[in-house]
C-alpha cells in the first residue's frame, strides 16, 4: 500500500489518528460539559470575574483524554494571548525531580522576551516615579548631606526605589532589580532566572544567591504570577496578564518517585498556590480510576482547598459526540483541498459505525486506534476513490 496515495485520497497533510496528541493537533476529548466545567474554572480567576484562585483536579482512566483536556486548554489561552500558561506533560522534568526544576522548566516555557516585554511598563514606572521624587528629596535634604551632591543624589535614588519596590511587592521587592536588568538586556538577569547568575551580578540585584533551591524558586514564580497579574491603579497597561495557569500532567508519577523528590515537588506546588491567591490556577491531572489518588499523593492541607469537585473525564458514550471528536481530528490534518465531506474518507454513517464498534468506555485512545485500523484496513476502498461506508466496516478486524 502507497501510504502517500491514501494520504492524498483521504485529502490528509499527514496521518490524523494519533494517541498521543501531536501539539498542532489539539481537538477537544471528552463531553462538552466537561469542557464547559474547565472553561469555567478557568473564566473564573481573571480579572473582572471572580478573582480567586483556583485548584482543580482532572482524573479519568487510561486513554480517556486527559491529555487532550490540558493541551486544549493550553492552546486555548495561548491563543487569547492574556495568561501567563505553562504546561508540564510530568511533574518530574528532570533527570532528579524537584520543585526547583518546575519553576526553571516554568520560566522557560514564560520565555525570555516575553518576560522582559512583560515587565516593561513596571521598570518604567520605579524609574519614572524615582526621577519625580528626587528634586523633592534635594530640596528636604540638609546641607551637610549635600555637599557631595552626587553621593547624595546616588543613596537618594536607591532609597526611593527601594520604598516604591517595597510598595509593590513587599514579599520580594528585589525581584525588581531583576525585571529592570532583562529591560536592559543585561545577560545575567535571564541567567538569574534559567541557569546561574554570577555573584557580580546578584549583588548588582541586591541578592544574597540565585534560584538554588525550592525555596528560592518558589519566591521567585510566585512573584512573577503575583506581580504580572496586578492591577496597579498607578501604573497603565496593568495587569499585564488576567491570570496565571499552571497544567500538570501525569501526576500518578508521585507513586514512582523517591522520597525527597515527592516532598519537594508536592510541598512546591502547594506553597505556590497557597502563594498566588489571586488571579492563578493550577490544574493537576492522573490516570485513576477515582479521585482518592490524589488523597495519596497530596496533603490534607491543600486538598480542602480544590475548588470544585474533581473532574472524571467521561469517555464518549454517545456516538455522536465520539464522531464528532474523530471528525475534528481529521480536520486539522487535511491538506488544504476540499475534502467531499468532514468525515471523509469515511462516510457519516460509517464513521457512526466505528464509534458502535468501539467497546465501553469509549476513550479517546479506543477511538483514535480503532479510526486508525478502519482507515488502513478499508485502505483498498478509498484508494478507489470511494469512502468507507457500514458495509466496508464489516470486514474490518481488530477493534477494540
């Protein structure tokens, strides 16, 4: 069989039936009341909703697209272009896992020009505000601190700064010297926050170490979301975001995990969000078939904090909403001719068909390899130029 002969007859750029969700392909998996419970969720923290902060919890068996969900989502407010978003596709992003490692994977995904675009029209401001108050500061000052006028004027411009840093952002008013550095493309500010800063520099940021450890890590995110995701009434253009998301993926990994990897990345997620209680929302997904897995693997303490009932993703019980779900898979892989109908190389009836065929539940996995088999068992038909119809259906072997 010619694979690029059925490609051009079934009108695809490229095969559409992937277990794995390939990231230019992220179509909805799942009912629609899901979808709308986890658009909801995420309306809910922005500004002029809520404002809250939001923990939600998304398990469901294996295949049943859970995945999907986060990407979509992902996608979903990349293409709004108001979030800071990240997406993990495992809490554990290094060779060792630890909280500390998120936060570096975290600012990487945020991006380097992004974050000083970002963070512009905040240094604007401590700058700006800084050259206001000073001739006020000359003209109070005595003439003994006077006399060496350019000292004067130096310590002056660093208290000032100092004092309005701390107004906006007194858990960690040093973050500033950071921000200002990245806008003044000085190498060593992005190196503060994704590798290693040289201690010429941290001491330039009024800084005793870099991001060493979660605690450091933890201080340093928390004040990115926080910060960003401001209103401040005395500076135009905040907040720069409407809200924060964090999606982790695969949280069953904590079962695998050595010990002091567990408690530093459990421990990190939990001091963030109990960090960012505005304007933030951490979505954590599982393979379970329940949602205890996460009374096992999360403390008490943040578990009283989700903040709505966990989420099962459903399989597609309904046939039509599982023909909708390979109809739409198939659509972001066509090769920009116009395809006889949304279904084909299947006809409406037959595509019905592999979705009846499937066995309950009816997952996102089951679906996409079963369209798959059809696709390549009834290979003969469309390379005919005909579409897979119920008949063709019945000589199609393996399904599961």
């Amino acid at each position: 069989m010619d694979n690029q002969q059925l490609l051009h007859k079934s009108c695809f750029a490229r095969a559409p039936f992937h277990v794995v969700p390939v990231d230019n392909n992220i179509v909805w998996a799942g009912s629609t009341t899901i979808k709308t419970e986890l658009l909801r969720i995420v309306k809910e923290v922005r500004h002029s909703q809520l404002e809250l902060s939001h923990l939600a919890l998304i398990y469901g068996e294996y295949g049943s697209g859970k995945t999907h969900a986060l990407k979509y989502l992902r996608d979903h407010l990349k293409r709004e272009g108001r979030s800071l978003v990240a997406y993990l596709d495992k809490p554990k992003v290094e060779k060792k896992g630890s909280f500390h490692g998120i936060v570096k994977e975290v600012i990487k995904q945020i991006g380097k020009n992004p974050l000083r675009a970002a963070v512009e029209p905040i240094v604007k401001y401590i700058h700006d505000e800084t050259q206001r108050e000073l001739p006020e500061m000359i003209k109070k000052a005595s003439p003994q601190e006077t006399q060496d006028m350019g000292n004067f004027v130096k310590r002056a411009q660093a208290e000032c700064k100092s004092n309005i840093q701390e107004t906006l952002y007194p858990r960690f008013p040093e973050i500033f010297n950071v921000f200002e550095a990245l806008v003044q493309d000085d190498g060593q500010a992005w190196n503060y926050f994704a590798s290693k800063a040289t201690p010429a520099a941290l001491k330039a940021f009024d800084l005793n170490s870099g991001i060493e450890d979660d605690h450091d890590a933890l201080r340093a995110l928390a004040a990115i979301y926080t910060v960003l995701t401001t209103k401040y009434p005395e500076i135009p253009g905040t907040p720069v975001f409407d809200a924060a998301y964090l999606l982790v993926d695969e949280m069953e990994q904590f079962l695998e995990m050595k010990a002091d990897e567990f408690v530093s990345i459990r421990t990190g997620l939990r001091d963030l969000f109990n960090s960012c209680t505005e304007h933030f929302a951490l979505f954590l997904s599982a393979t379970a078939e329940n949602a205890s897995l996460f009374h096992g693997i999360l403390e008490e303490a943040i578990m009283v904090r989700v903040t709505a009932n966990p989420i099962h993703m459903s399989s597609h019980d309904e046939v039509d909403d599982g023909s909708r779900f390979l109809t739409e898979l198939m659509k972001y892989a066509r090769n920009g001719t116009q395809a006889p109908s949304p279904e084909h190389p299947f006809t409406v009836d037959g595509l019905k068909e592999v979705v009846e065929r499937t066995t309950a539940p009816r997952t996102a996995r089951k679906l996409i390899q079963n369209a798959n088999r059809a696709w390549q068992g009834a290979a003969d038909v469309v390379l005919k130029g005909g579409q897979i119809d119920v008949s063709d259906m019945q000589n199609i072997q393996g399904l599961t």
